[in-house]
C-alpha cells in the first residue's frame, strides 16, 4: 500500500504504468537478478575496474549514499521531512547504505522492472529508518509533479533508458530548485575497455542505445537545469553531482 504521502508528490493526471507491454526488458529476468547481487556485494563490485576500467565511485557505494544522505535536505526553514527520489531504483542498492549513512527522510523508489521493485521492497523492509515509497514509472515520464522531491540519484540508471534526454528533463522537472542530483553511469568514450562493455551490452539487448559521451552529458545535464556539476571521478563510468538551478 503506498504510503498517503506519495500520493502529494503526484502529477495531477498521471496514470498508473499498467500496460501489459511496460516491460524493463532483460531486467525482469535472470539478467536483473544477477546484476542485483553483483552491485549488492562489495567484493564483486570492487571488480569493476578490470572489466570496464576506470569506474570513479563505484567502488565505494557507502561513500557515494554518504554523499547523497547528506546533502539531501528539505529547504531551509521548512518543517517536512526531505523527499529523495531513487531512479531507476533496481532492487534496492542504495537503501542500506543510506540508512547506515543517517539518512532519516522518505524515499520514492522507481522503477519499470516489477522483479526488480518487489527486491527493492524486500530491501526496504530491512532498512526500517527510511520510510520508503515504490513506484512503478517509466523513468522518463515520472508520475509526480514539477519541483516535488528534494533530491534525485540514479546509479547505473542513465545508460539503460533509450531517451537519456528526456531521463534528465524528468529529474530536472521533479527536482526542487536548489535539490541535488547525483549520477553514476556508463559514458562512450571512457577507454577501450568501457567501449568494448557498451557493444557487448547493446548487441546482448541489456543497452538500449550508446551512452552519451561526457560532454553532451554535461550539456544535457545544463538543458535539464543543472549546474554547479561536481565530478566525482571515473573515465568509463563516471559520477557528477549538480544543483537544480
Ligand atoms: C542497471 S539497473 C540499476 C538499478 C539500480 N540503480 C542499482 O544500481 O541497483 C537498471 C534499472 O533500470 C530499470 N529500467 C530500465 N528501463 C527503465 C525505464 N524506462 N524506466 C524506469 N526504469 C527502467 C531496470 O528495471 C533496472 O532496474
């Protein structure tokens, strides 16, 4: 049952993704599973490097959800809690860490993938200081209204949808003025190695599309409404944070 306060974040008109087609392709199966338990388990994520090469924060997700914990805040002055917005969610990655990084607001966890939200319900079940939403969206048509959640992040997120524009116009409308965003994604361009992970991945139907190489992300981040853009490292998969201007 999701909780009344989700139902203030919607957008007046905004229907429910409920077409038998909506479908987060190899996510729903075997391929979701796997790649829940590879970014879940820090001995296995720690061997990115070798497959993709120079991976920035991937490494060290705590210090990542650490970042994003405390730097989502509700505007100054206000008395409601803060509202981060975790999207695509997957199965629940970054839950526990924020809850061990004191993060202590409300979480809307979105995504497409119905396998992957029923994990990141179980995973939220097992972080009981978060009150957690899930909600099932097409991470490029959000369901909720302009400036409704004070921060955003999407791990791994950007380089599965097949319109990484129209992702970033979403955060960039959902995001309050002055929220944050906080990115990590596969670009083109990053090594040989991240390259060769991009082709197999669009010839095996897990990527839609090549990824944006990082400076028309960093353009599409600036058309979204993003500035103030801090690196946080990586070449092949890289993390920026931004400011909703
Ligand atoms: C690589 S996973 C990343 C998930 C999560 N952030 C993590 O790292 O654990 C990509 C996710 O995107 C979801 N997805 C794919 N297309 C989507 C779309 N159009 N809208 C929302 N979610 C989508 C998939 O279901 C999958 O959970």
């Amino acid at each position: 049952v999701p909780p009344a306060w989700l139902d203030e974040l919607r957008r007046p008109g905004s229907a429910p993704v409920d077409a038998p087609e909506a479908s987060a392709g190899r996510f729903e199966g075997v391929y979701g599973a796997v790649y829940d338990r590879v970014i879940q388990t820090d001995a296995l994520r720690r061997l990115a490097p070798l497959a993709y090469g120079d991976v920035g924060p991937l490494p060290d997700l705590d210090g990542f959800a650490a970042d994003v914990a405390e730097g989502t805040r509700a505007p100054d002055g206000a008395l409601t809690v803060p509202v981060l917005l975790d999207v695509p969610c997957g199965g629940g990655t970054l839950l526990p860490r924020l809850a061990r990084a004191g993060y202590r607001g409300r979480v809307v966890e979105a995504d497409l993938g119905l396998a992957m939200l029923d994990r990141a319900r179980r995973m939220g079940e097992r972080a009981p200081d978060l009150d957690v939403a899930l909600l099932r969206a097409d991470a490029q048509d959000l369901p909720l209204a302009d400036a409704s959640v004070d921060g955003a992040v999407s791990l791994n997120g950007l380089h599965v949808m097949p319109d990484p524009a129209a992702f970033l116009a979403e955060l960039g409308r959902v995001v309050r003025p002055g929220g944050r965003l906080w990115l990590i994604t596969l670009v083109t361009g990053g090594g040989l190695r991240g390259d060769l992970v991009i082709t197999a991945g669009r010839l095996g139907g897990i990527l839609p599309g090549a990824p944006p190489r990082r400076p028309e992300l960093l353009e599409l981040l600036r058309e979204a409404g993003f500035g103030r853009v801090t690196p946080l490292g990586g070449d092949a998969i890289t993390g920026l944070a931004a400011v909703r201007s």
